[in-house]
C-alpha cells in the first residue's frame, strides 16, 4: 500500500478554546507529510480539503482514491494542486508529463489521472499535496516560481519583510487558492496584523527550516489564541473562524492554500492588534 490517509473532523471555537497542548496538536497539527515511497493525506471536514505529502523514490507514485471521498477515482470530482518543495521531479496527468523543479506547482483539474516521480530517487520530489472538491474540469497548468504573481510586503523594521508568490491567480480553479511566502533573512512574522475569513479555510505547510528552529503558530479566535509549535515541513490547519500567523526562531518559507465560497485573495476580515487576546 503506497497511500496511507487520516480524518480530521471539525472543531468548533468554543471546543479549540479548552484544549491543551495535546489536543490542540491532535485536531490541528498535520504530520509528518512526507514519507519515502510513500502519499501521505489527510482528509479534513473543513471545507473538505485534503493536505498531502508525496515522496517517489525508485518508482512513481500513482494518486489513489482513499474512502472518504466516496468516489472510484481520486479526481473524480476534485481538483488538485501538487508544489515540490524538494529535489527534481515529474507529475504525468493522463498521458502528458510534467517537469517540476523545487518551488514549481501544477494544477490538475476534475477527472484527471496522476503519477508523481522524482528524476534522481537519491534526491527526490516532495510534493506537498492540496486538493479541494469540484465541479467541473478546469485545464491542467504548469506554473514555475517565475510565473507566480508576486508582492513584495512588510519591512526589516517590523521583523516580516517578506515576498509573496500568488501561484493560482493565473490559473482558472473551482475554490482552490494556493501560493507560497518566503521571509527575508532576520525577518521571522507573518500575517501580522491578522486576520479571519469566515468564507473559507486555510492550511499552511511550514518549510526551509532548520532541524532546530520552530515556528510558533498562533490560531483561535482573535480574543481567545493558542499556539502550536511547528518544526520544519509540518503543517497546520486553520478553520474559517480561526486567525492564522506565525513567528519563528529564524526566517522560513510556507505555503498556503485556502478552500470555500470564493477565490478572492484579499477578501479577509483584518484583526487589530490591539484587539487580540
């Protein structure tokens, strides 16, 4: 068996508000992801979003349908966006194959087949997986770091100097959104200010981080956070009511990705500062 799966079911926020450590890390801590020769996934109930790691080694990886999505193939009725984050790579779809160096994303439409290999098995693809359900085909896309949208936010003053890469604004999608943000040397918050978007969920996948550096994420309600500390290529799900922010021990990269009722990556309700608790 190469596809090994997990479910996390709903949390609401006055259930998270009374949990410890632990628990927290039960229902919101995603790992490890990414296991040789191995897919890795997890099911969630939030919007029904899958978060996923795979790592071919010797031969390639083909997407299998896991039991909680009722259908006979994976992409029956779901899109799906795979990022490597690690050596060379390659994802067929159907009968057409697709290069990936690291920080490059494909984008697989609704009832597509998928293979994923790694050109050099002794320095293998990771490929952080994302699917969301949908409801009709949109094309396969190839999108390279160089053709993501990019901004450049935040400043060394403030510790979150910072440069985002949009990869899905140039791809047509049902909800999905993905892209990937990279903090500059000495820089070490992100998404601070805060802020919720009851519309729809996120999940962050940590990454370019040291054995013995962490990430402190901080999730729950603005007047009520918790934290979970991440370690390098964990990831961590945000529900709809929840903020979403970090601080690390050093700079890092992560990617994130949203499902729900739009696509509109500025549609965020803010948080003040002086507002949280």
């Amino acid at each position: 068996m190469t596809t090994e799966y997990s479910t996390r079911f709903a949390i609401d926020p006055a259930a998270a508000a009374m949990m410890g450590t632990d628990e927290l890390r039960h229902h919101f801590h995603v790992g490890p992801l990414f296991v040789p020769g191995q897919i890795t996934l997890t099911y969630t109930h939030y919007d029904r979003m899958i978060v996923g790691g795979a790592i071919p080694a010797e031969t390639a990886l083909p997407l299998e349908t896991i039991k909680p999505n009722g259908t006979k193939s994976f992409l029956e009725r779901r899109e799906l966006v795979a990022v490597n984050i690690g050596g060379a790579g390659e994802i067929t779809v159907g009968e057409t194959t697709y290069p990936l160096g690291t920080r490059d994303m494909l984008y697989v439409g609704m009832g597509e087949t998928v293979r994923f290999a790694s050109t050099n098995a002794d320095a293998p693809a990771k490929f952080y997986l994302l699917s969301a359900p949908a409801h009709r085909n949109c094309p396969t896309r190839l999108i390279t770091l160089a053709d993501a949208k990019r901004l450049d936010l935040g400043a060394q003053e403030t510790s979150n100097e910072r440069s985002i890469f949009q990869f899905t604004t140039t791809v047509e999608t049902c909800q999905i959104v993905v892209g990937m943000t990279q903090l500059a040397k000495g820089s070490v918050w992100n998404t601070m200010p805060a802020h919720v978007h009851d519309r729809r969920m996120e999940a962050y996948l940590y990454f370019d981080l040291a054995d013995t550096a962490r990430v402190f994420h901080f999730m729950g309600e603005p007047s009520e956070t918790r934290h979970i500390v991440m370690a390098n290529e964990e990831a961590v799900l945000s529900p709809a009511w929840s903020i979403h922010s970090g601080c690390g021990t050093s700079n890092y990269a992560f990617i994130w990705a949203m499902a729900g009722d739009n696509v509109d990556y500025t549609d965020v309700d803010a948080v003040a500062i002086g507002d949280m608790r």
